[in-house]
C-alpha cells in the first residue's frame, strides 16, 4: 500500500513541477498578456479566474494558466493521496481507518471548496 501511494505522491510533485517550469518558460518567452491580472491581483486571496477561464488559457498556452494549473496539481496531490488510502482501506475492510481515513478527507475537501476561509 505504502508504494501505491509513494507512486502517486511522485507522480504529482512531477506533474506539478513539470507545469511549474513550463509555465515560467511561457513566462519568460512570451512575457504577461494584455489584460493579464496585475501582481497585487495575483496576490490576493481567492481563485482570480473559474476553472472555464483556465481551461481555455491552458488551451492557448497562458504562461498564467499554466502556472496555475501547476500550483492546483500541486494542491491537490495530497487530497488524491487521501482519497486512495481511504479506498484501499475500504478494500482492506479496516474499517477503523476507514471512518479516520474519510473525515480527513472530508475536512480536505471542505478546506478546498471554502478557499482556506
């Protein structure tokens, strides 16, 4: 179970890294794009564009979209972690840990949706 998991957890940090140095790259070649959000605008709380907007700026290279994407992967890895502890745990019938396992999750999740507020 532990390599299972070992496995995701690279899989995401490479990902993310991968996005995250792509997305720089783009940065650093093309430069921001008119009408890209201004730093203090980056910098505040809360998601600056809908998932819509950003898959559309994945689909047109935005070095901000990437980025973007790169952090959220990186975010997300270890919800993905928890998720597939509390299935093998289901699939183990430890049900202990099961119960543990899906109110971790739970508050992950509900950390995530609420944007940390």
């Amino acid at each position: 179970m532990e390599a299972r998991i070992g496995q995701i957890l690279r899989l995401g940090m490479l990902v993310a890294a991968v996005l995250l140095i792509l997305g720089l790259g783009l940065f650093f070649l093309r430069g921001i794009t008119e009408g890209a959000p201004s730093l203090p605008e980056l910098l505040r709380p809360g998601a600056p564009e809908g998932l819509p907007a950003l898959v559309h700026g994945l689909l047109r290279a935005d070095p901000l979209a990437v980025l973007r994407m790169g952090v959220l992967v990186l975010i997300l890895t270890p919800m993905v972690r928890v998720a597939v502890t509390l299935v093998l745990f289901v699939a183990e019938g430890d049900w202990i840990f099961v119960v543990l396992t899906a109110i971790v999750f739970g508050i992950l999740l509900l950390g995530f949706l609420s944007g940390g507020a």
